[in-house]
C-alpha cells in the first residue's frame, strides 16, 4: 500500500473532553465544536464518540456542517451554527431542528420573519471584530431579542491562548456589562477559555482544538498518529541535490528514503526546512522541498530501511509539526488530506 495511514484514536478524544469537562466545574455544560469535518478527523464518528461519552450540544460553523451532525446523531441533541441565519439557509434550519446564533439586526429580522417560533441563539461581539452584534446594535434590539427567549447567549475570546493578555479581562468585562441581567444561559469560553478558570465558564463552555489534542490544553493526549510509507531509498553522494530546486545539497554520503505524501495531502510545504518524520524515537530531517505527492527524508541514522516514517505519533504531536511549518495545530488538522488510509480505533 502506498497511500499513508491516518488512525484517529477516538478514546483520546472522549478523554480530552471529559477532561475538559472536568475543568468547567460547578454545573457547567460542556458542549463540543465538531465544524470543518471535526477539524479534518470526520464528523460524524467524532461527534458519535463524543454524544457517547455525554456530549448533548455540538457547534458547526454553517449550516450545511449541522445537516451532517444531525443525521449522524439523530434529534436528540442541540445542534448550534455559529454562522447564524443566512439567506438560503431558512429550510435547512427548520427541517433539521438547527439553532442558528444570530449574529446581526438583519440575521435577526429574517429569523423572526421567517421562522417566528423556531429556537435560536445570540452571538455578541465583545471586540474581537469577526461575528456577532456589537454593543450598540445589540443595545437596539436586547428587550425584542430577549422577548423570543433565546436558547442562548455566546461570544469569543481572541486571545484566550495567552492567559496573561489583557484581552481576557476585558471581553469578559464586555460580555457581564451586555449579558449580567438577560437571565438567558451564557457561553463564552471555548478551549482556552476554559483553561483560563471559572469566570471565564458561564452556563456552558465549546471545547474545540482541545478535544482533538491541540494547543492550548498541554494535558491533551494525543489523538491522530500518520505513518507515511517509504516507496525507495537511495545514497545520495557529497555534492549531490535532493528535490526541486537544488535547494538541499548533501555534505556527506546520505541514505535518503522517499515517502509517499506531500502538500496534495494536506502537509505543509513550509515545513521543509524544519520538519522531521521519525521511526521510533529516532528523527529523521525532511531534505529538499515538499512536493505534491513525495517528501524526502535523512534515514542515515537508521540501522535498517523502515517500512514507513511518522509524522505524527507519540514523538511529534500537531503542535510541533504545525512550528515547523510556520503555522497552527488547527491548520494541521484540517488540511489532512483525502488520501490517506483512514482508520478509528477505540470510541
């Protein structure tokens, strides 16, 4: 098989969010953001995993993302679209019982125009500047909004990733002086939020990127482990190049072995220069470019040939592979491409 195998261990994502439901303590609901195909890992066996393990409110990002989750999960749990109520969208979100989190006055007026009696939820902008009503708007139609009882208040935090931001304190300052007398259950905190402590909980937290081992939540374990085959191997002699470009020249005899991924697979072309693949414990530094289908790797160091490399495992987790190429854990998991061999262990 030349295709490289992805496995998905879904009793680690039940653990990060039991975890993490543990951390939102004292009568907090923990709900799980399970948009863009459960961060690349496929959203219906994640978001069956986790409805297993508890999880009765999911987040999506459009609606399209909550058709999946509600014929994978069936109606018995809370489905929430973080895009809100888009034009288009009416006969979707009625059909399949969708709570759309109205993020404007015009979202608001189709909602109530069109679907009068159908549940729904707010989303404020507490100075992020990407979604929700701002304090003005907001201030404008709080006693319509509150008199169709909204199923649920939420905002987000921009930098909850670093604890000490002064950003922290004064969105949650924003969202108790636009929220503290609604009498409507609150969400502000996704997974940094939650780290962040109790003041930050509310009446339900979203944990996303640390359900799937990410970044910020260092206890997660790890979720996603990638073997990538090696097709060939080669001694490449001093003085010769390596991959497109020249751009890697060797100093000394090197054993190279060609495995069998690339950028067309979601691997950041970035992460030439910094990235290692591993066999064991052992690192083994990407040579030359990435390209679309085939890295180059230095198995000089290996007492025999692999059959595959990893590039992601116990030895080098989202996180560090996303610093090689320059990016986030996020970036990584949600560009892991449609070739691969995938296989689900545990859940």
């Amino acid at each position: 098989m030349s295709t490289a195998n992805l496995t998905i261990d879904l009793d680690a994502l039940v653990a990060n969010w039991r975890a993490l439901d543990a951390a939102s303590d004292g009568g907090v609901e923990t709900a799980a953001v399970v948009k863009a195909n459960g961060y690349g890992l496929g959203a219906a066996r994640v978001s069956r995993a986790l409805a297993r393990a508890g999880a009765r409110q999911f987040f999506v990002a459009v609606a399209e993302e909550g058709a999946a989750i509600r014929d994978a999960l069936g109606p018995d749990v809370a489905i929430y679209v973080f895009s809100g109520h888009m034009a288009g969208d009416t006969d979707m979100i009625s059909d399949l019982g969708l709570i759309p989190m109205l993020n404007s006055v015009e979202q608001l007026l189709r909602h109530f125009e069109s679907l009068p009696a159908h549940p729904f939820g707010i989303q404020l902008d507490t100075g992020m500047n990407r979604l929700g009503m701002e304090p003005a708007e907001w201030a404008a139609v709080r006693d319509i909004a509150l008199a169709q009882h909204p199923m649920m208040i939420m905002s987000h935090l921009a930098c909850a990733d670093e604890p000490n931001h002064a950003m922290n304190a004064r969105q949650l300052r924003a969202f108790r002086q636009m929220t503290d007398d609604c009498g409507v259950p609150r969400s502000l905190s996704a997974t940094g939020g939650i780290l962040l402590g109790r003041a930050f909980h509310f009446d339900l937290t979203r944990p996303g990127i640390g359900l799937y081992g990410g970044a910020p939540f260092a206890a997660a374990k790890p979720v996603v482990t990638l073997d990538v085959p090696v097709i060939q191997t080669r001694t490449v002699t001093a003085g010769e190049t390596v991959g497109y470009g020249n751009t890697w020249t060797a100093q000394t005899d090197t054993q190279v072995a060609t495995v069998a991924a690339g950028y067309a697979d979601g691997l950041i072309r970035a992460m030439g220069p910094k990235g290692m693949l591993f066999s064991g414990r052992t690192a083994c530094k990407i040579l030359g470019r990435v390209s679309m289908d085939l890295i180059t790797v230095d198995i000089t160091a290996l007492d025999e040939v692999p059959k595959s490399l990893s590039l992601l495992g116990p030895e080098q987790g989202v996180d560090t592979l996303a610093g090689a190429a320059g990016t986030i854990g996020y970036e990584i998991l949600t560009s892991l491409g449609g070739r691969y061999n995938r296989r689900y262990t545990g859940g």
